[in-house]
C-alpha cells in the first residue's frame, strides 16, 4: 500500500540505495512508476506493507515501510532487494554497492571509494564540516536528522 514519504511514520524503516552515478530526470520518472507499482503490491505474509519510495538529488532511492500495521519479513525485504536489483539491470546503474561514500562538493554530490578517503582527507577535498551522506541510517527519523551529516559526525571523525 504506498502512503506518501512525508505522511509516514518517523519510525518507519528505511533503506537507502546510492546511485553510482546522478540519474536522469526520465530515469527518475522510470523509477518513480515503477517503484509505486512495487510498494503498492509489496506484501509480507500476505499482508499489506504501508510503504514508500522516494528519490533525493536524483542519485538515492530511498525505501520505507511503516511496520506499525505489519512488519517486513526476510521474504518481503527479499522482494525489495530483488526489485532494486531489476531497476540496475534495466538502467546500467549500481544501486547495491556500499563501497562508496556520497559527499557534498558545492553544488554537486561527489563519490569517493572508501580506499580513497584518507587521501582525500589528506589533500583537503574533504574535511571535518564536508557534508556525507550516511546511508546506514535505518527509520525515517534518523533518515530526517542523521542522513546528511559533517564528517567529524561520522565514522569518518578518526580521520581527523
């Protein structure tokens, strides 16, 4: 059952999918019909998830259930890696790669694989205020107030 991102539950659970690269406005809209029709049908045990789907800086998908009417299952979780795994192959993109951190650079949202952080760390490119996304968040909460953060907030602090 999709309810709209803004109407849910703060805790509802979330998980984000970083695009490794900025998605096309018509991918958005790609992902965006078919991402309704996933959590409009998105069940566990049988039963209707009151979910969501939303798109941030056209490079994070962001799904969430308000588990307060039925929980997700390993099954129904499941389904939902299964549908991102769909939306890689049809569009040429990675969704399921964790081994990069997205970070605010001026405008634009930069990516740098965790090898490389300590050099970027090292030649200024980052710095304790650069704003990271932290992806682990997991209810719409933290999602709210921890998904953007400065780095020495972060796990990245012991790099300064």
């Amino acid at each position: 059952m999709y309810i709209p991102f803004d109407e849910l539950n703060p805790n509802a659970r979330v998980w984000v999918y970083q695009a490794d690269r900025k998605l096309t406005d018509s991918e958005v809209d790609f992902i965006n019909k078919e991402g309704v029709n996933f959590v409009t049908s998105w069940t566990a045990h049988s039963k209707a998830l009151k979910s969501s789907i939303e798109i941030f800086y056209n490079q994070f998908i962001v799904l969430s259930v308000d588990e307060s009417a039925a929980a997700a299952t390993g099954c129904s979780i499941d389904k939902s890696v299964h549908f991102v795994q769909a939306l890689e192959n049809q569009l040429g993109v990675q969704l399921l790669d964790k081994s990069r951190v997205a970070y605010v650079d001026g405008d634009a949202i930069k990516q740098v694989p965790f090898p490389a952080i300590k050099e970027k760390v090292n030649d200024g490119t980052l710095n304790k205020e650069s704003i990271i996304f932290n992806n682990m968040v997991t209810d719409l909460g933290s999602f709210k107030s921890q998904w953007k953060i400065p780095a020495k907030d972060s796990w990245m602090s012991r790099y300064f």
